[in-house]
C-alpha cells in the first residue's frame, strides 16, 4: 500500500543477515547504527513507541506534546531526527503535522537482532 | 547455566510490553534506549555482531584485532562500553581476554522491537 508523503527508503528486512550468524558490513554496520542511534535518546524511543502505539501507528503532534516534560521545539527536533533516520514519516493535514511509523525500518532492525535472539534460543551453532 | 564472570544484569525480555503495544515508560526507555546507544555506533555493532557471530557467541580479543581498521585501544575501549551496557561479558584467560554476548540484554531489546514488527506485519490494532 503505497502513501503520500511517505519518505523514499532503501530499506529492506531481506537486507542483511542476521548479526550472529555473519559479521556485519561495514556498510550494514552503518545504515543500521545510524537507526539504532535515532532511537538510543530515551525521549525519542518514547515518541517513538507513543506513534507506533497509537491508533493505525499515527499521531498528530497535538497528541503527543503533552505526555512529555520537555518543550515543544525540543518535542518537534526528536521528531525530525526520527524522521531523517527513515523511522517515522510525516504528513501535513490542515492545521496539524501527523507522524507514523515506517514499518520496513522498523523490520530491517527487528530482523537483524530479533532473529540473533531466536538463534540463540534455541542454541544454534555460530 | 551460570558462567562466571558473567555481569550481573536485571534484564529481562518480559521486563517490558512492546513498545507498539502501550507507550513505553521513562524508566523503560531509559534502560532500552542506553543498550541501544552502546550498539548505535558502526565499529560496536560490528565487535558486537563479530563476537555474536564466532563459535559458542564468545571471541578471543586476539580474533577481534585484524577485522578493524582502527587501533587495539579503541577496539578495546568500545568492547568496553557493550560490557557496561550489559551486551558483553568477560573473563580473562591466562594471557587473553574474551567476551561473550549476554543473551539476555539482546532478548530485551529484541522482544521490544521485534514484536513491534509482527504486529505491524499481522496489522494488529494499536
């Protein structure tokens, strides 16, 4: 399903092999970094996680300003970082600026340490 | 099985729901966003994926050395700070040290992210 004003992404769950079963790249290693870094400051993990929990993975930036202890610009700078790191896209309806996730980004992370976990369950051999 | 020399940790992956379930806590985000940050830079998440990749999840830091193309002391530095995240554990062998991954840290962060993506590949309500 394709959506207007989703931003243009590379990214792919198929990518890369999972990280226990072959080193990383060092191109995989940066693509995937820069995401992981997007989501390591505690307040965007939470405007993150606040998106890809509300209503259809969406949210107006007037639902999310007042669960938070910080400014607005300081709410609106997350925000964009999330944004240029594929992870959120965003829209403009009327009045409001509308976020939601970008699922292949959230996949191609997923599968990258989930499948190492799953690996390493259920004990398979490095 | 306990090992040790293994950190203690109290990571667990039940610890949390996953982040497009509910918003996740500040307590949460802080934990999570903290192991993420450890894995955000490109050459850690290369030593981490090296070391989850080896034989039995464990590397002799004389296996690390050759694969990187910055100095022994910065590997060593960055091996460091996967280890106080609670990513990496040690034990010094006679003239080596090696490090292993701590299974439980990549479970927590994986359950997190990883439910996250079958949902949003089920379209499971938010």
């Amino acid at each position: 399903m394709s959506k207007p004003g989703l931003p243009l992404t590379d990214v792919s769950a198929c990518a890369y092999a999972p990280l226990v079963r072959e080193p990383l790249s060092s191109a995989a290693a940066a693509d995937i970094a820069a995401k992981l870094k997007a989501l390591s400051d505690p307040v965007r993990l939470r405007l993150f996680s606040l998106v890809a929990s509300h209503a259809n993975r969406e949210a107006c930036v007037c639902d999310i300003s007042g669960d938070f202890d910080v400014s607005q610009p300081t709410i609106s700078h997350h925000l964009r970082v999330l944004k240029e790191a594929g992870l959120l896209a965003s829209e403009r309806r009327a009045s409001w600026v509308y976020y939601s996730v970008v699922p292949e980004a959230l996949n191609l992370i997923s599968s990258v340490l989930s499948t190492a976990a799953d690996d390493m369950a259920l004990g398979a051999p490095a």
